[in-house]
C-alpha cells in the first residue's frame, strides 16, 4: 500500500500539496513513484513562472514512461528543486521530502478547496 501522509492534499492526478503560510510545496506521490517506476529525469519549470491550477508544470520520465506533472494549484513558482536534476531518484526514494519538485506562491487560496484530503486520495487509489 503506498503511503498517504495526511497533512497533505492531494489531486487525481497523484500530486501532492503542503501548505506552509502561502508558500505550498508540490510533488508526486508515493503512488504515482510506484507506478512510474525508475524516475530517470524531472523537467522543471523556471522560478518566477505564473502557473494555473490544471496547468502542465513538467514533466516526469522514467523507464517505463513520461508522464505530465500538473499544477493542483494557481501560483506563482518560488522554487525548484534543483537537487532533481541530478538526483531524479529522490522522487522515488522520498517523494514527500527530498523528491518535492516545486515550491509556489499560492494566488487563489481557495484552489485548495477543490483538492481531496488524505482518506479521499486514498479511495482514489484503490479503486
């Protein structure tokens, strides 16, 4: 069973939100690593992009396949994790710590209500 932190959000799609004031860091979750198997490179957006919630941020390759990352949320990006481009693996190895990809300025906090709270996404994964 993947691992489903439950001080997150999280999307359909299988990325993840925590929200620290109105800076929220953004990746893949356990499930998603899992599925995709050995992530072998992240593309990453440019610090200062506008994004809008639904919106392709990057994406994700791995042996298996590439998959698009997209934005759970409107904002602004404040950071990448650049550590990533050298260490893809990170998103396998510790996708809610040192795999984040993005960190961003929230613009419309109330993007956070549509996102589905930890026993929801897991309902979503098992089916």
């Amino acid at each position: 069973m993947s691992d489903i932190p439950s001080d997150l959000k999280y999307t359909k799609q299988h990325e993840w939100v925590r929200v620290e004031g109105d800076l929220a860091t953004i990746g893949i979750t356990d499930y998603a690593q899992g599925s995709l198997g050995d992530i072998t490179f992240i593309e990453l957006p440019n610090v200062g992009d506008s994004m809008a919630a639904h919106e392709t941020f990057g994406v994700v390759e791995s042996v298996k396949a590439a998959s698009d990352i997209y934005m759970p949320i409107s904002g602004e990006i404040a950071e990448i994790n650049e550590s990533l481009e050298d260490a893809p693996e990170n998103a396998n190895n510790d996708p809610y710590g040192d795999g984040w990809i993005v960190k961003i300025k929230i613009s419309n906090p109330s993007d956070l209500d549509a996102l589905l709270d930890a026993s929801a996404y897991e309902a979503e994964t098992a089916s």
